[in-house]
C-alpha cells in the first residue's frame, strides 16, 4: 500500500448510521487508490481490528455534543431517575475548566497524526466538516509545526452563511481562508470541498477561493425480494398502491409539520379524480424517531394527524438500524422531501445519495439541493404542502413514466458517484495544485 489516506471524523463511535456507513465506503476508495486507510474517531469507539484499516480512538469532542447538552429530560421522569443526572451535574460543576471544543479538537488532530506517524506525504480528510473543524484548522496552520503535518482534505455538507453547525464566533471561517490563502496554504497543504456542486460553488463565491464538488459516493442497494416488500408495506406488497417513504428524525427542517396536509391532500386529489382512499391508491411509511433534543410542539402535532390517516400511513419511532433503513429505502417508489427552502439551499443529505443509488423518484422543495438533483421526468418539484400533495397524485397516475426516469437518473448518478471516485477527486485536486486558489 502507498502513503496513509486518514479519515478523521470526531462523530465516529460505532457501527451505526451514516457515520460508520460514509467512512467505510471512503476507506474502501482509498484502498482502491493504492493509499492505506485509517481511521481517527471518538475516542468512546470501539471496533473490531483489522489489518485492512488502522484505527485510532482519539477524539474527545463531537459535532453532537451541544445536542446532547439540550436533550430534554422526559417531563415523568421519576426524582430517583434523575438524582444520578444531578450528581453528574455537580461533579461537573466542581471539574476544572477544559479547552473550548475547537482547541480541543485541534489536540486531538495533533494526536492522532502521532498515533499513526503521518507525516506531510499523508493526507486526513475530514468529510463532515463543521465550524469547530475549521476553527481547530485555523490553529493547526497557523503553528509553525504545520508543514510537517498531513494534506488536510476538508469537506462540508453545510451552508457556511447558512446552518452551519458548531460555529465558533470570534473565528470567522472566511477570516481563516484568507489566513490559509496569503499562506499558500490552499491548493497545497489544504484543500477545499462541498459535499455537492451547487453546495461547492455558493461556498467558492463566498470565500473567494477554490472549492471543489466531493459529492458523497453511491450505495449499494439491497436485493429486494418479495418477502421485504411485504415486510415493510404490508397489503401494499401485493397491490398497484404507491408507497412513498419519509427517512430521518421528525425534524422541522426536514417539513415533518407539513406531511399530514400533504398526505391529505394527495388523497383529496385522488378521490377527485375517482380513486377512493379506501382503494389504497398511496401508502406512506414516515420515520418519527425523535431528535436528540426531543420533538418539537409541532412535529407532536403533526403525530397525532398522521395517525389519523389509519393504514394509509405507518409511523416508525423506534430508530432504525442500517438494514431496515436501507431495505424502506430499497422498497419505495417516493422519497418525500419537503425540506426547508432556506435550510436546504444548498446544504447536502445523504437521504438524496441513498434515493438516486437506489434508483427512486424524488419529490423535494423546489429550488434546493434535493431539488437540483431531479430530472425533468425523474420528480417533482412543490413549494407548499398542497403543491406537494399534487405532486405526489400525479405520480401515482404517470408512475411508469416516472420510474424510467428515475432509474436513468440513478444510473447517472451511479456513474458519477462511484465510490472510487472519491479518493480520485481528493487526488485530482492534489495534482491540479494552486491553479483557481
């Protein structure tokens, strides 16, 4: 094998979700570059040994961790539940100051380049990049020991002026790229990314600077049999209904409050045009796992509709491991995704990638990401939850039509998106250099 390809993800702690799923996919892209992956996670994680992928337990912070901090106690919880949670408190209380996250992490980087003696012929990427990343980058390039660390390849899915988690106040991140450019560092010793083009050239036009598109590699869809479909759709299995599916925690950002008015009026268009609900023309599996603050007044609102609707829609609380996730996306014709307009501009989502891999019809807010990557005949487009409900039954009535398009859509992206193609890109960027920085 060639020179170390290090992924750095703070987030990284077990087998589960998007995380472990990304990383996985790029340690395999950098296997197939001729480079030797690693590794650098939460220092929490644990994992099997491998002498395929180096791995390094490092770091003490994560991008979730101010989440963790707001998570709601349950409003029963008994006073005997939550005397530990006081005495964790007053422990902390009394504990000495530690370094703010971003300094934090910027240890933790140093550290875990020693671990695994990377020198300045390897490279880290840190592909979920947020504003302690930058931050902590700032203070690594800004040392005078940073010529002797690794290539840092730095890609975000956020929207730096827009939801960009974790940001650090008095460290403007475009006050960094200046920093990075008058030091020759961009195009050299750091490279930039947005996990999509859209995403990638909005953030090359704010910093004034050279950003390249590293969209998230494809996945592998599951074979589907007949005993999955019935699994996870019930009647729907056997039937002309079309099944629309809604992934992720109950989140307003991601429209959640919307969904019982779409489902509605999808239904109410149908029953116009002389297909009763009771014909089953639409079935809709919608995730409702809460987020890690707990739900909002809203999404509990829009709950209690949606069970309203009967069969119609099946609500999932519980959290879904990587196979039943994988298999609901697998077993749809619809990726519903009324995301927020001024959330999702330009911000990128895995829920997109798994869609167009698995070759589904997308229906998403107009003039955002998700949007952007619909063909003419692969989705539709609504801006209001009636729009979207109107979407929907027209899917149902041309479906043939839109899922050829869908299918040539995922071919494209599959194409595109190859999972080699990842570490390539990394690489390319490397041997066109300075040239736009």
């Amino acid at each position: 094998m060639g020179s170390r390809f290090a992924i750095a993800d703070p987030s990284l702690r077990d087998t589960r979700g998007h995380h472990h799923a990304l990383s996985t996919r790029i340690a395999e892209s950098a296997r197939i570059a001729g480079l030797s992956p690693a590794w650098i996670c939460h220092r929490s994680a644990s994992f099997p040994d491998s002498n395929e992928l180096a791995i390094a337990p490092i770091f003490s912070v994560s991008m979730y961790d101010a989440y963790e901090k707001n998570r709601k106690p349950q409003a029963d919880a008994a006073w005997s539940d939550r005397l530990p949670m006081i005495g964790s408190w007053l422990a902390a209380k009394r504990k000495p100051q530690s370094k703010v996250p971003h300094e934090a992490l910027a240890a933790d980087i140093r550290e875990g380049a020693a671990r695994l003696k990377l020198t300045n012929r390897d490279r880290m990427l840190f592909h979920t990049a947020d504003g302690h990343t930058y931050a902590a980058l700032h203070l690594l390039l800004s040392d005078d020991r940073a010529e002797s660390l690794p290539v840092f390849h730095v890609c975000t899915p956020y929207d730096p002026v827009g939801v960009m988690p974790n940001r650090v106040a008095d460290m403007p991140i475009v006050h960094s790229v200046t920093a990075w450019k008058a030091r020759n560092m961009i195009g050299r010793r750091l490279f930039l990314y947005g996990e999509n083009e859209r995403l990638s050239a909005h953030i090359a036009n704010v910093w004034k600077t050279r950003v390249d598109a590293l969209p998230l590699p494809a996945v592998d869809a599951p074979v589907t049999t007949p005993d999955m479909v019935t699994k996870h759709w019930d009647r729907a299995a056997e039937s002309g209904t079309l099944k629309i599916v809604h992934l992720g925690p109950a989140r307003l950002e991601k429209g959640f409050h919307l969904i019982p008015d779409i489902v509605a009026e999808a239904l109410r268009v149908l029953e116009a045009d002389g297909i009763p609900a009771k014909a089953e023309p639409l079935r809709f599996v919608i995730q409702a796992t809460p987020q890690i603050v707990g739900y909002n007044p809203q999404v509990l609102k829009a709950i209690d509709r949606l069970r309203s609707f009967g069969d119609t829609v099946r609500l999932i609380t519980d959290t879904l491991d990587d196979k039943t996730y994988a298999e609901l996306t697998a077993t749809s014709d619809v990726v519903l995704m009324p995301y927020g307009q001024k959330e999702y501009a330009y911000r990128s989502s895995g829920v997109v990638s798994e869609a167009l891999s698995m070759d589904k019809i997308i229906v998403a807010t107009a003039n955002t990401y998700p949007a952007s990557m619909i063909a003419e005949d692969s989705g539709l487009t609504a801006s209001t939850a009636m729009e979207f409900g109107r979407a929907i039954a027209r899917i149902y009535e041309e479906r043939d039509a839109f899922r050829a398009g869908a299918v040539r859509q995922g071919a494209l992206y599959r194409s595109n998106c190859a999972p080699n193609r990842y570490v390539e890109r990394c690489l390319e960027a490397e041997a066109s250099g300075s040239k736009g920085a």
